[in-house]
C-alpha cells in the first residue's frame, strides 16, 4: 500500500466540490499531459469529453462541466482568478473554440464535445468520465478517469495517475500502526512521527513552511466569507450567513484587513454562546466560499472543507496553544488521520456519503486539536474515533445537487463535533476504549457498501427529493 502526504489531504482547492469540480479539472489536465506525452497537441483536430453516473447527475450543481473545460483549456485552479470563471467559460461556450492545452484552438460546442450522460454508471467508480482525442490522421486516444474523492483520480490500469508510489520510512496504514512506531521511537506526539514520514516528500522545514502556507490561506478564506453578503449561485436562493454573524458578534469594530480582524476575534468576549457562534461563523465563511467557486482548502473534500479551518481558527482565537509549532501539528496529525480513511474506506460521498466527508474531517480535526491540548498518542487516535462514531450512516442528498443545503451547516456540526470529541478525549483512559479507531474505519466503509446509491451524492434520495415533492 502505498504512502499517502498529509498535504494530498489537506491542500489548496476551489469550489464547489473536490470530488465534482477538482477531480474532473485534474482529469482534463492529466489527459493534456498524456497526449503531449503520446503525440502532441497540434495533432489533436476535436476531444470530447463524457461524464457519468454522479458526476453527470449532480455535475451542473458542482460545475463538473465547467471544471472539464477549463481543464482542457490549460487552467490551473489553483492560481486562475477566480472571479474570471464565468467570463472564460462563457467565451468558450459562445465562440464554440477551447484554447487545448492553452496551446491551439479547436472546435468545441458544448453538448457535443461536452456531455452529462445521467443514464449510464461506469463499472469502476460512480464518479466517471471518458476523454476523447482525434488527431488530424483520423486516429484517437481514448482514456478513462474516476474522481475517487478529494480531488485525487484514478483509471482503471493504475490506482492512482497523479504521482509516483511512495514508500514512507515508518508506513502508517492503521492507526496501530502509528501506535507501534510512537511506543517503538519513544514518541508522546503523533506529529513528531508524522514529520518524519513527511521527509519523504520534502525536508521538515519545506513541511513546517507548507503547514504555516495552509494557515494563511486558511485565514484568507475566511476573513473573505466574512466579508461577503448576498446571495449564493445556483438557483436555491440561499442567502450568505457569515458576513452578518461576523457583523453582530463585532458589533461596530472596525477593521481594514485580516490581521485587524483577527485581533478583534481574539480579543472578543469569551463565553460559551460567543464562541459556539465564531465556530460556526468560521465554518459557514469556508463553506458559502466553496459554494461559489471560491479558493478554499480542501480538507479532505470541498464539501467538508469547513470543519478543520473553523477547529484550528477556535484553537488560535480561544485557547493557549496558538504558536506556529501548534499550527503544524495540529495539520500533520488531522492530514495523517485522513490519509487512514482514504486507504482503509473512502472520502467521497459518492462512494460513502457524507460520512467520508464531513464524517472524516470531524475525526481528522478532533485528531489535530487533541494532538495540541496535549493529548497523548491514544487519546488523540480515541478523539478521532469518537468524532466518526458519531457521523456514521451520515447521507449525502444535497438538494439540486449543489454544496449548499445540508452541506453548508453540515460544516458547523462536523466542527462543534470535533472538539466535543476532543474533551472527551482528553478526559478519557483509551486503555478502556470500547472501539479502536481502525474498528470505526472498517464499519464506515461496511456502512457506505450496504447504503443505498440514493444517498451517495445523485439528488435521488433523502432532502434532495423530498423539498421537490408537493404535499398531498
């Protein structure tokens, strides 16, 4: 099994979904990168694009359509501006020409070389999509591609397409595996045995510098959902909540940038209510962000994006343990508890509900706050089990298919969850633990196998029918 980086976790990415829009972006991107390699682009005279099963029944709410045709037309969606989105693909879709590669010009209608196929499933994975390449001597180049969760894709000839098989100095594909090699390095902190394994892929400070980078775009993130009000696309109407609670818990503070207002959060009145109120302003700025094609951290999904920014800013804002050493821990053990979901169950909801989304943050944010309030090995792997325990059989029916309705508020649950579980945690013996940590893993993955593909992220099941079905 190979190793996996808390950064492929915890990274940056943009709304809506990670799954839905990132997946099929690093699909057409990787397929770029594949015809290059086989031929070139100048050869290519038309591609055509089909997505299947939930990405073709949810793909208009999750811009999966959207998300292909940037991708082929050579965005990166990690530095394209995101308010720029509609304009590109309003262009693409009017001159009928996509830019392949960013390199030549071709014939593109929408609806053509661009289809949503509702009616046919790929065996593999339900999030499928084909692409298709003709080249100017008549030939093609045919490729398959599966968003299986977070962003991260797959084919049917390798697991994974996007990077080389790592092999990590201490492998931790179970939590009983990071218990053995703590109890074996005389480790009291997961984090210490985590930035070893990180060395991997990068030298400890080239971590510590990427830990503090997710910090600040964190931070960035919210203070911008903080600031916006109106209405969210999509077509549900749903009104930004983040901007007006921020408002009212301030009152009339004012402030000029993020730093200004974060002294103001810090500073803020400190009862129970107030900061129950900034874990949910906090979440609710990340989540109505995502919703409208906003750079976010992806934390294991889009659709959970919420809940670790919201349990880290209550760490910085409200508690003791607020140093730059607090912030990388924090990330390295929430990262590495995500990487255990993702080789043992799953983090997409159209595989597992949005258990594996909301369900999986929640435990990885309980780990990383139960890591800095000075939890010990067991009780930081206890948090994460408690915090999963009880997400379990957690459905994902989001009404049009959008992140929106229940995911938005899902957010704030997952995260009020999580340092719920990690007070009970730290008050708790793990010695006397009814259920391991990769016990609770294995019956998520049997619940998201035995739950019905109606609830696994179609619109066919649960809220997404039932507000569009007229009382008798």
């Amino acid at each position: 099994m190979e190793s996996i980086s808390v950064f492929e976790i915890i990274k940056v990415g943009i709304g809506p979904s990670s799954s839905h829009t990132m997946g099929p972006w690093n699909a057409a991107s990787a397929f770029i990168r594949i015809i290059k390699r086989e031929r070139s682009i100048e050869e290519v005279k038309e591609v055509f694009l089909e997505f299947f099963g939930s990405l073709a029944k949810t793909g208009i709410g999750h811009g999966t359509d959207i998300a292909g045709m940037l991708g082929l037309n050579g965005e990166d969606f990690k530095i394209i501006d995101t308010t720029k989105i509609d304009e590109k693909i309003e262009k693409i879709k009017k001159d009928q020409i996509i830019n392949l590669g960013g390199e030549k010009e071709i014939p593109f209608v929408y609806g053509h070389h661009l289809v949503l196929n509702m009616k046919k499933s790929l065996d593999f994975h339900p999030n499928g999509m084909i692409f298709r390449a003709v080249f100017e001597d008549g030939t093609e180049l045919v490729q398959d591609f599966y968003s299986v969760g977070g962003g991260f894709i797959a084919s049917q000839e390798k697991n994974s397409i996007q990077k080389q098989c790592v092999r990590t100095l201490y492998p931790c594909h179970k939590s009983s595996d990071i218990v053995k090699y703590c109890e074996k390095l005389g480790f009291s902190r997961i984090s210490d045995l985590i930035l070893i394994n990180e060395e991997s892929w990068r030298p400890q400070e080239e971590t510590r510098q990427e830990a503090l980078y997710i910090w600040n775009q964190i931070k960035e993130c919210i203070y911008k959902g903080v600031n916006k009000e109106g209405i969210l696309p999509g077509g549900l109407n749903v009104s930004r909540r983040a901007a007006g609670l921020n408002r009212k818990l301030l009152g009339d503070k004012i402030y000029k940038n993020k730093d200004e207002w974060f002294k103001l959060v810090v500073d803020a009145e400190e009862n129970f209510t107030n900061i129950n109120k900034w874990i949910a302003c906090f979440a609710l700025a990340v989540n109505e962000e995502n919703a409208s094609f906003g750079r976010i951290i992806t934390a294991p999904t889009n659709g959970a994006s919420g809940v670790i920014p919201a349990v880290l800013m209550y760490s910085q804002a409200f508690t003791a343990f607020k140093s730059e050493e607090d912030i990388v821990r924090f990330l390295l053990v929430a990262g590495e508890i995500g990487t255990l979901f993702k080789k043992n169950a799953t983090i997409s909801a159209a595989m597992g509900g949005c258990q594996a989304e909301i369900g999986v943050s929640s435990a990885m944010a309980a780990a990383g706050l139960t890591e800095i309030l000075g939890g010990s090995v067991g009780q930081v792997l206890m948090a994460a089990e408690i915090a999963m325990e009880h997400h379990l059989g957690l459905t994902c029916d989001p009404i049009k298919g959008l992140v929106q309705i229940p995911c938005i508020e899902r957010n704030t649950m997952g995260a009020m969850k999580a340092i719920t579980a990690a007070n009970i945690a730290l008050e708790s013996d793990p010695a006397k633990a009814k259920v391991t940590l990769d016990e609770v893993i294995q019956t998520m993955w049997e619940t998201a196998q035995s739950m019905s593909d109606r609830f696994k992220e179609t619109s066919e099941g649960g809220l997404a029918i039932a507000v569009n079905v007229p009382e008798c």
